[in-house]
C-alpha cells in the first residue's frame, strides 16, 4: 500500500494539476489540515526537477497565504472556529497561559514552527488569538517559509536522483521517520503551548 501510495503521489506530481494540488495542501495546512505540503513538494520536485524554482515558489506563497488564513481564524473567529481547531490538535486548554507570554517571543515562534516539524497552524492561529503584530507575523512566515521550501529544492533539484534511490529503497524507514517527525512535531506543541 505504501509503495502504491509513493507511486501515486509520484504520478500526480507530473501531472498539469501537481501545482494546484500543492497549492491547496499548502494553503490549509498552515490553518487547519495535519499533513503538511512536504508529501508534495518532494515528489515534485524530484519528478520534476527543472521546475524546482516554481515547485518552491508556489509552495512559500501558498503556505504564506494560509498562515495569513489562520491568523484571521484566530484574530476574528477564535472563539467559534480557532478554538476548537486548537482543542482538535489537544491545545485548548493551555491557550490562556501560552497567550500571556507569547507577544513577547511571537516572531521567533513563527519562524521556528515555520521550519521544522513543530506544526504551523497552531502558530499561526495563536499568532492571531493573541494579536502579535501582523506585520512581524507575516515578515517572520515569509521569511521561515520560504526559506525552508526553497532550501528543500534547491537540495532536491541539485542532489535528487540519490534521493530518489534511496527514499524507493528505503520507503517503509522514509515512511516512519516522516510520521515520527510530524508526531513529534504535535508532541513538542502539545508541550511548549
């Protein structure tokens, strides 16, 4: 199953559609949808390695696009959408003390979930909730996202037929270490929120 899955994901990234279906994982998961848009943004980009640059581009700007979704869930619609988005993912009930404090360190917040498995969403969400800056939160989602996206590439498009050699020889170890890291990424919300 896994192995038709990767050769599904494979498929659908050579096709026309690959850019729309990229663009729209990566616009809900900074907002709502748990799987994020790497699953896409590598296959892509191995597949089709001339177009890293675009692949990278439409994935920063959606993704920005989203967060800026989440943020005005958690400015504007908290209480009936953003709160039981963060009860969903186990983060409700620490809201009240994390939004004290997180003003004062909300842009190296956004940039560290920006880059690494921490999930996106949930900051961009308080982002909103809590009011930081706008500007500082989206200056901080550019700049963490477009910076993971196009570091991701550019590796992929100068080093991608080794990669994709052993991803394919090592699918089941590729398969749980993504699940690790993005498990871990919730666990490690769950205990810094």
């Amino acid at each position: 199953m896994l192995r038709r899955l990767y050769d599904w994901t494979l498929a659908l990234a050579e096709t026309p559609h690959a850019l729309w279906a990229l663009a729209v994982v990566s616009f809900i998961e900074s907002s709502v949808f748990p799987i994020p848009p790497h699953i896409l943004l590598i296959p892509m980009v191995i597949a089709r390695p001339e177009a890293w640059a675009r692949i990278a581009l439409v994935c920063s700007v959606a993704s920005v696009a989203g967060g800026v979704a989440g943020y005005a869930l958690g400015a504007f619609a908290f209480e009936s959408v953003g709160r039981p988005v963060l009860e969903f993912y186990g983060y409700g009930e620490k809201f009240d003390v994390f939004a004290a404090q997180y003003n004062e360190f909300g842009a190296w917040a956004v940039l560290f979930a920006g880059v690494t498995p921490f999930p996106y969403k949930i900051i961009t969400i308080l982002s909103g909730a809590t009011a930081l800056d706008f500007w500082v939160f989206l200056f901080s989602s550019i700049i963490a996202r477009f910076a993971i996206f196009f570091l991701m590439a550019v590796l992929l498009w100068k080093i991608g037929p080794p990669v994709r050699v052993f991803i394919e020889k090592r699918l089941g170890l590729m398969a749980t270490l993504f699940f690790v890291l993005l498990f871990g990424g919730f666990a490690a919300a769950k205990y810094l929120v």
